[in-house]
C-alpha cells in the first residue's frame, strides 16, 4: 500500500459525497484521476486490503433489527461454525476473539423479529447456544482509522 492508497481510505472514512459524480469528485480531491481512484479501490479489495467498501446503514432506524451475538465455537469446528455463521446474508461480519465465547458477529435484519428468528436458526443448524447481546445504549466514537 502506497500514500496514494492511504489517502484514499483516510479519505473514504470521513464521508461518501452525494452528488452525479461522487468518485470524480474524491478523486479531484486526491488529485488522481476517477480512473485511477476506482482501479485503487478494486485492487484494495482484490488484495484484501479493504474487505468490503459500501454504506453503513442505521437498521434500527430504518425499522429494521440489530444485535451481537456469539457463540463458543469448539476449536475442531471453528472453521465449519465460522462457515455456517457467514453464509447467513442477515451476517453482517464477525470476529475470532481470544474468549470462551470465540466467535462474535453481528446480525442485521429488516424487522427487528428477525433478529430472533436467525439467531433459532444459526443455533439449531451449528448445535451451539447462540447468546444475544442487543446494545442497551448507542455511542458514537467517530473512530477513524489510520491506514
């Protein structure tokens, strides 16, 4: 990764414009052309650089569920476990931690029901409790992270 790329993601965390042409206008702003902007972006996340690049939607907001959860994976399983749990689409992504509980992911859905109803559904087809931990209080930190 060069300054170019490092420009681009600490650019991109501060905000997507919205407008008819919001990659010529980034790349305007990084002094590249909107070519070379967009060939950076895939290579970022051809090489696994950026693992996703999109909007992050309130779900909550838009009437949907959202919640934690985690489940403690058996280490001659946790690949098949961490498997099962990614090919669900209401996964938004998940995290190996050092913890009894070694599997954590997060859970998106449309209705806050279905929160539920995937949790029964990931429980019964890996054989795990899966412990939900909804957010009690929301705080925004502003992280932003330096590439």
């Amino acid at each position: 990764m060069d300054d170019i790329d490092r420009n681009i993601i600490n650019t991109l965390q501060k905000g997507f414009p919205i407008c008819e042409a919001p990659y010529l206008k980034i790349a305007i702003t990084l002094h590249i052309t909107e070519t070379e902007l967009l060939d950076r972006l895939k290579n970022l996340l051809a090489n696994g650089t950026l693992t996703r690049f999109g909007p992050l939607y309130n779900a909550e907001q838009l009437g949907g569920g959202l919640t934690l959860a985690a489940v403690k994976a058996p280490n001659d399983r946790f690949d098949e476990i961490a498997g099962i749990i990614n090919a669900y689409p209401e996964v938004a992504h998940n995290y190996a931690r050092n913890h009894e509980l070694n599997i954590w992911f997060v859970i998106a859905t449309e209705t806050p029901e279905h929160v539920e109803k995937t949790i029964r559904a990931i429980a019964q087809q890996t054989g795990l409790t899966v412990y939900n931990m909804p957010k009690l209080k929301e705080y925004f930190v502003n992280l932003q992270l330096e590439a």
